[in-house]
C-alpha cells in the first residue's frame, strides 16, 4: 500500500497529478492485469509511443509504476509493472507527540519467535536459501530460524515478545505494530485471500483481508536466486494501531479496542501474534518478511508512543 498524507505534500502532489489522466488511469488499469512493455501499452490503448513513454515517465515518477530494461529482439525493451495495489491518502494531520510524549521503537527480526502453529506448505528462507527442510514443522524449533528473512505457513501463528523498556510511570498513548504479509498460495495467486489477524497480550485487535500472494515481479530486496524463482516475492506493508479510544489497521478505525484493553503494565513485555484463527472465512496462509525481502527494509516494528 502507498501511503500519502499531507506531511510530505510534494509525493501527495506528484501521485495526485499521475492519477489525473484518463490515459495514465488506463495504463494502470492494463497493468493490473499483467506486465507489459511501451509497445504494448501503445498499441492497446492506441496511442503514439512517444506519448505512451511520456505517461510512463510521470507514473515511473510518482513511484506508481516500475520499469525494467529486458532483452528483445532488437536491442532492450522496457517492461513496466504496477507498483502498489492501494492508495492511502491521509488527509488530517498527525498528532504532535514532540515535547510532551516520548517514542519507543523496536524492531523484532521474523526468525525471533518465541511459539509457532505451523501447517505445509511452511519453511522458512534467508539471502542464502532455504534455511530449514520445507513442510516440516518440526524444523520451526531449528537455531537456524534466527537468521529468517522470509516464514511461510498456510494455517496456524507466529508469536513474539517485545520488551517494554519505558518508565513505570509511563502513561501509554498508542501503540502500533507494522511489518510486510501477504497470503500464502503454492508458489504464488494474486487472487488467494486470506484472513490474516494480529493480537496484542492475547487480544485481538483486527483482521486484514489479504487479496493475495504476490509474485508477478521480483521483491525489491529478494536475492538473485528467489528472484528468478516462482515462488512469492513481496507482500504489503500492513500497520495494527491501538489509541486510547479505538483499534485501526492503517489509520481505518476497526474496533472499540483501546491501549487500556491490553493490560500493558502488567509485564515489561508485550505479546504480539500474528496468524489465522480457526473459524476465519479465507484461510489462505501467510508470509511474513525480514528488512532483506521483499520490498520493505523492515523487521516487525513496535512503536509506542507514551507520556
């Protein structure tokens, strides 16, 4: 997801004016669909492919779309791939946490785990290959987990603990966790939903619908050998925030769930697990992303904002 909010209005003003043409609407349209070069781009939309670059260039600008130069049969041709599948634009401010509140943030690489369910298809990868033996849960419990950057299941959780090292007297304002998913599909289906749900202390405080598991192009990040593969290759930067009057997943209210609901000063830990319930509607599994997969430089992060 491309998030947009007014802080950074120079971004806001360049995807507002790639989005503002009929034609560039339509490129990404055809795009959706599958990756195709100027040429192609051209010729379905009946459009000179001068102009068909220029509107490339504008959406490549905007970071909406992603252009790569492949072999053809005369000299290269530039393939171009559609970069997010939604658009958040914040239109309110932030909340000016400066002076009066304090942040804590950690991030928790994915291999740290401290309890699994784990289903086949499962395993786990990291820039090297595949660090345990696939579809074996059993190999969860291996040391080697720590060094994961990518963990699949397609049924079941992952849970961690974060440490709390904020003052006792500390007054907790919101607390919000974000990391990289997607579905969970044999080697990847756009179209392969799945209800991925996040708890916090053991209460859950929202569910994503993923619309799928994305392969279509390499992750940012991925090595050269999962690159090539046709396994999956970048999820969705997804965001779990509890305030003091309600749960939302990427700043869209979810529930009546509040920061006093977690229980957080009973521990100088908080419990954070993220899976499928047993009664969800699409149980299609998951994939969760180190910072050295996928497209975002990330671990899970745990941000807590505090008084």
């Amino acid at each position: 997801m491309l998030e947009l909010s007014l802080e950074d209005q120079k971004k806001l003003r360049k995807v507002a004016r790639a989005l503002s043409s009929e034609v560039r609407l339509q490129i990404i349209s055809l795009l959706s669909k599958q990756n195709m070069n100027i040429n192609q781009l051209a010729e379905s939309i009946g459009i000179p492919m001068s102009t068909a670059a220029s509107h490339i260039k504008v959406l490549e600008e905007a970071e909406l779309i992603l252009t790569e130069l492949r072999p053809a049969s005369r000299g290269a041709m530039k393939v171009c791939t559609r970069n997010f599948d939604d658009v958040h634009i914040k239109l309110n401010t932030s909340k000016n946490y400066a002076g009066e509140y304090e942040n804590y943030e950690i991030e928790m690489p994915i291999g740290q785990y401290t309890d699994f369910s784990v289903s086949p298809t499962c395993g786990m990868a990291n820039h090297d290959g595949l660090i345990i033996q696939e579809d074996d849960p059993v190999n969860f419990y291996n040391p080697a987990r720590s060094s994961a950057q990518l963990i699949w299941t397609r049924k079941g959780y992952l849970e961690y603990k974060f440490p709390l090292a904020i003052p006792p007297s500390a007054t907790v304002k919101e607390l919000q966790v974000s990391f990289e998913v997607c579905s969970e599909a044999p080697n990847h289906d756009h179209h392969w939903p799945s209800d991925i749900s996040v708890w916090l202390n053991g209460v859950d405080v929202g569910t994503w619908t993923s619309p799928g598991d994305f392969g279509d192009r390499p992750g940012k990040l991925n090595p050269k050998y999962w690159a090539e593969s046709t396994n999956t290759q970048y999820g969705t930067l997804k965001t779990w925030k509890v305030t003091e009057d309600k749960a939302m997943i990427d700043d869209i209210p979810f529930s009546n769930v509040t920061v006093d609901d977690l229980n957080l000063y009973e521990n100088n830990f908080l419990t954070f697990r993220v899976g499928i319930k047993d009664n969800a509607l699409h149980k299609g599994g998951f994939n969760i992303f180190g910072k050295e997969f996928g497209d975002y430089p990330q671990d899970i992060k745990l941000k807590v904002v505090f008084q």
